[in-house]
C-alpha cells in the first residue's frame, strides 16, 4: 500500500517562448514549433479516429494515454470529436500520469496554443488537485468524459475497468523513460483492449514494438512526423476474450460487465434523496433518459432532507482501498458542488476543522501530520485549533437544494407520491423491467435502487445486511443564540463561526439565521418524532464545540428533525449490481476450500438491477462517486473508481467472505 497520496512535482524549465522541458528526462512536453499538428498527425491521423467517428455506432469511443503532461493529445482529441463524431456519441479519455502539473503550471504551458484556447481554459477550469488516484472530470454537459490517474501508470492500468478502443502512447522517450515500459505495463493494455483496438506512438523504440508484439498486437513501423523517419501504429487483430474475463484479473465474483453492452433506453431510479438525485443525474450527463420514483410528496424527503450538512470524509492515518473510495469520494465531491453551485446557494467550501475527542485520538491526529499521507491541500494542521486538523476543501451542503438541482436536468423526470410496489423482470423477447406503482405501469432497461432502509421490504434482491440508525439534528435562529450569550456574559464572538467544527458531533455557520448542530445516534429506536431529549444532548455537542459553559442555550428555543440512516454492518456502501446468492455460493464453492482460488468464469450475467444504499452518515462524501459509477455500468463506459475499491462495494462481498469464512 502507499505511504504517501502525494505526488512529486515534475521538474520543469521554461523556455523564452513558454514550453516546458522536462529536467528530470531531459525531453520536452511538445515540439514548441509544431505540437499541434505533431499530435494530429500521429495520434488522431494514425489511428484513423476521424473515419472512425463519422460512421460510430456505440455510445462511446474510448481512448486511453500513457503520459499526459500538458493535456495537449485530449485537447486534440476533444476538439475534433466534436467536429466528426455524432452529436449524441461520448469521448472518454483516460489518462495516466505520475508528474502531474499543478494547475498554474497547466495554466502555462496551453497559453502556447491560442488556437484551442477555449478548450484549455475548461481543462484548467476543471484541472483537479494534485493528490494520487482517479479523478473524473466532465466537459461539454457530459458528452466528452475525462478519467485522470495520477500515479505509476503500471498501477493505474491495472486498477482500470474499461474497453478501449484506441491507446496514445505517449510520455517522455523510452531512451529517457525506460522504467515506464514494463512487461506488465503491456501486459494491462491488452488486458483493457478488445479485437479491432488501434494504438499510435511517435516512438519506433524497440521496448515498445516487442512490448506491444508480445502481447498479440500487429505492429507497423510508418512514416514518422515532420523530420522523424518513423513511428509506430499496432491494431490487435487477433480475437480477444470476452470483457467480464478480461476485467475479472481472478476474481470473477465482482464481476460488473456484460460481454455484450445491453441497450439503454430508459432507466427507472428509485428514491430522490442523494443516491437518487446523484445516480439520475450522472445518468442524464450521459444522455441517457431517467425516471425517478419517490414514494414522499417531495424531494429528498427521508435521511438526505437534513436542511444543512457537512462534507466530513473521515480520512485514516493509513492506505487502505475504502480510505482511497473517500478520499476520492471527497474530491469529487467538492468538484461537482463548485460546478453546480457558483453563487453559493446550497454549498459552502468553508473548510473544515476536526477537533480531537481524546488523547488518543490527538495521537492519532498528529500521528497522520507527520506522516505527510495528504496533500496539504486537502489535510492540514488548524490553526485557529491547535491539535486539530483542517481539511480546507470541505465546508457545508444543503441537501434538499443540492438533490433539486441535480434532478433538475433535462433528461430527468420526477414522480412524487409513487412508491415502488412491485419490480418484475419481463423475459419474453426481452430484458426489460417492469415497475409497478398503484395502477401505473411502465417498463424499463434498467433499475436502480436507491432506497436505503427500505430496500429489503421490496422483495427483489437477497437481503441486505443494513440497519437504520436514527438520527436527531437541531437547529437554533442565530438571534436567540446571541440573545443567550448576552445573558450569561458569554463574548458573541463565541458563535462567530466561520468554518464546520467536528468532535462528538458538528456545527455549521449559520444558514438563514440559523445555526445548525448535531447529530444524535440511536440505534434500536424507531421513534420519528423530534424529541427534548435529543435537543439537550445537541445543545451539550454544540457547547462544547463552541467553548461555552454547559446550559448556555435553552432546548426550549431549539427545531429540528429526526430521520434515519442507512447504515451496513460493514459501515461500507452497498454499490453495484445485484446477484443470486443461490448461483454465487454454488458457483464458487471451492471458495470454502481454497480462499485463494482464482477464477475468471462469471457465474451469470448481470440482472440490469443495481443498488446504491447504505451511505450512512456520509452521503454527502460518497454519492456522487458512487451515481457516477453506476452510470457507468449501465452505459458500458469506464469505471471512475479502482478495481479493488470496486470489490469493496460490490454486494456480492458477503457472500464471499461467508464461504472464504468456511474454508476446511
């Protein structure tokens, strides 16, 4: 596992005219004379992408890159996409990169190419921070798709789940960079291609001919650009094995493809709490039309109704692959709320600090300082709270705004007052879904359930290991809270909050004129009324947040709200498609007798029927990454998230460990 989510800056020198030159390959970014049309001519003109474009059938043409360095091949790539592919298709990029540029540093090196100048300025918009992982940016309303991973591009590869369809191999000279041409590198690019994939380099290197023949490509050295004798273009021509086996890597029990992409015509999402609101939306990014059910008479009307949250990823002092869902969860997070919200309307990037509970946990905290796993810029010392950690990225969210306008698209419609009563596969001639509520009836390609605590009432999957966990907010008007200190001598300053403080619980800068604190956690109580009891135990979380002697606030002058969380025994999201656990323990019993085999045979193909519960007290973290993954699925686009990251949501883990629990 990694020591550190930090990356190294790439060492750079600047030329008069404003190129970068790599210092630590000695090799530059791009010919500064002729850049563009060097990347056109070898990696558009070579893989024969404008052809290809013009007659695409699939939804999406996919390209993958080793290398991406000022985003100059995407650029290219984006802008003649737009100009020959039909308007309904999608782009999605991928690219790996182990230096990335900071966004200042990108900033400079496109202000070069005033020609795609349009196009930089939305990339460097978009840029995300600089921190290891996968990062999914969305251009053009959705309809060109960026995958970024920063870190060794041997590792992205093998953490990536997609189809590609034409590769850019690109990246410093294999004479400057030859450690990133390994056999295992090679290895992950057939893994991810299918029969019919191009590739272009403006290499003719013998590392990357023999990498690329090895692994089954047809190699061609070709004319190369301008003064360059030759290049390199490969297609793999020989037939390849069906996708499910090719992204299993051993363990086809989290499997997530079908061999063949099923068509999409209409997707039934049910719920509109944030699950809901975040997976129809990522699905109407993507073109595809979505119907939403919800059984309340408004949106968001269940645990995701809290008028005001906090964006509280809970990052550990180590690597693990569900830490890397948060901590890229968080990111993504924070991106999309900027992108839906510039006038703060329901969003706040106020930063927030989380205060220790004990000493322990002060170990704890100053223990993940030092260890340096984060980039400052999304983990750092407070020091407005010394002993506290400040994540400057976060800050709060009103729910209920945040899941109208996300269904707010065009491609989206809402039913209220309709609840899910009965779900049925139709088999005749077809995959599709029948939905039934009261007397309406409609049919569907695919079903997401976004239900939360009443997902196992439905009938439609194997139960579920989930639980509710009631939780209490309060609120106090922010006169009535001066009015207090007034009375007890207390400095107003007190409640002159400024950004999310969190220990025992939270409290947010005022909304409205109101302040907002929190939250109780009750398990064993289905008691949805909001009760005095649960106000005094607030009002002591809010005291201490603040610093002010106990009984400061009345209960008296208290509102607020009881809902319930769905939460799993794992406290881990429940995210993919749902299995029959009769033909998974059948399918996999050797499991009980060796919890190491391997195999790439999928037990049955997938149902067309997904689940997205189980977020708990951190939706507002997990829900974007987790709709867009879905979507995903669904359209047979790339995945945002790593494989591993991946098995640890797929409902199909407990099934799993039960029988590797068995062994012998």
């Amino acid at each position: 596992m990694l020591t550190s989510y930090r990356l190294t800056e790439p060492k750079l020198n600047w030329g008069e005219d404003g190129a970068p030159h790599s210092t630590q390959f000695d090799d530059v970014y791009f010919d500064k004379e002729s850049g563009l049309e060097e990347t056109r001519y070898v990696f558009l003109k070579q893989n024969k992408l404008a052809e290809r474009w013009e007659k695409l059938e699939q939804n999406a043409f996919v390209i993958a890159e080793t290398g991406f360095g000022t985003g100059l091949n995407f650029l290219c790539a984006w802008q003649a996409f737009l100009d020959t592919a039909p308007a309904d298709k999608q782009l999605h990029f991928i690219s790996v990169e182990k230096y990335p540029l900071s966004k200042e540093a990108l900033k400079t090196a496109l202000k070069m190419w005033p020609s795609i100048d349009d196009f930089s300025q939305q990339l460097v918009e978009a840029y995300p921070e600089v921190c290891h992982g996968f990062h999914r940016i969305e251009l053009e309303q959705g309809r060109i798709q960026l995958t970024l991973w920063f870190g060794e591009a041997e590792e992205g590869f093998a953490a990536l789940n997609a189809d590609v369809d034409a590769w850019f191999l690109d990246g410093f000279a294999p004479s400057k960079n030859p450690e990133m041409w390994t056999n295992k590198l090679f290895q992950h690019i057939h893994r991810l291609s299918h029969q019919g994939t191009t590739c272009s380099t403006f290499t003719a290197a013998g590392i990357v001919r023999r990498g690329l023949k090895e692994v089954g490509f047809d190699v061609k050295k070709v004319k190369g650009f301008g003064q360059k004798r030759e290049m390199v273009v490969a297609e793999l021509t020989q037939d390849s094995r069906p996708i499910t086996e090719r992204m299993s890597q051993g363990e086809a029990w989290y499997n997530v493809r079908s061999d063949a992409a099923p068509e999409v015509t209409k997707v039934l999402v049910v719920g509109s709490g944030l699950a809901g609101a975040n997976t129809a939306y990522a699905l109407a990014q993507q073109g595809v039309q979505v119907v939403v059910w919800e059984k309340g008479s408004h949106i968001a009307c269940a645990a995701s109704g809290n008028p005001q949250g906090m964006l509280y990823p809970k990052l550990t002092a180590q690597d693990s692959f569900l830490n890397r869902f948060y901590l890229s969860g968080y990111l993504h997070a924070t991106r999309l709320y900027a992108k839906l919200d510039k006038n703060k309307a329901f969003w706040d990037q106020c930063g927030l600090i989380q205060i220790p509970k004990n000493d322990k946990e002060n170990e704890r905290f100053q223990t993940l300082l030092e260890a340096k796993l984060y980039p400052e810029i999304v983990l750092q010392a407070s020091n407005e709270k010394p002993g506290s950690i400040l994540l400057p990225l976060s800050g709060w969210v009103a729910p209920g705004a945040l899941c109208r306008t996300l269904l707010s698209h065009d491609n989206i419609e809402v039913r209220l007052n309709t609840p899910l009563e009965q779900l049925e596969q139709v088999t005749q001639d077809s995959n599709l879904w029948k939905a039934t509520s009261g007397s309406k009836e409609a049919l569907f390609s695919h079903v997401v359930l976004c239900t939360a605590n009443d997902t196992n009432t439905l009938n439609v999957s194997a139960n579920m290991p989930i639980k509710p966990v009631r939780g209490q907010v309060s609120c106090l008007s922010l006169e009535k809270a001066l009015q207090s200190c007034s009375e007890k001598n207390i400095p107003l300053n007190k409640i002159a909050i400024e950004k999310v403080l969190c220990e025992f619980g939270y409290v947010s800068p005022p909304m409205n004129g109101l302040i907002h604190f929190g939250s109780t956690y009750d398990l064993k109580d289905n008691d949805t009324q909001v009760r005095a009891e649960g106000h005094k135990r607030n009002l002591t979380i809010l005291e201490t947040l603040l610093g002010a002697p106990n009984d400061t606030f009345k209960t008296e002058d208290c509102e607020g709200r009881a809902s319930f969380r769905c939460t799993v025994s794992d406290y881990t999201p429940i995210v993919d498609s749902v299995m029959s656990e009769a033909r998974y323990q059948e399918a996999y019993a050797h499991l009980q007798k060796n919890a190491k085999w391997e195999s790439d045979e999928v037990a049955e193909p997938l149902s067309q029927l997904y689940l997205n519960i189980g977020h708990g007290s951190r939706g507002l973290v997990s829900t974007p990454l987790s709709g867009q993954y879905i979507a995903n699925l669904i359209t047979h686009t790339p995945s945002p998230i790593e494989q591993e990251v991946s098995y640890k949501l797929h409902p199909s883990r407990f099934i799993i460990r039960e029988l590797k629990r068995r062994q012998g």
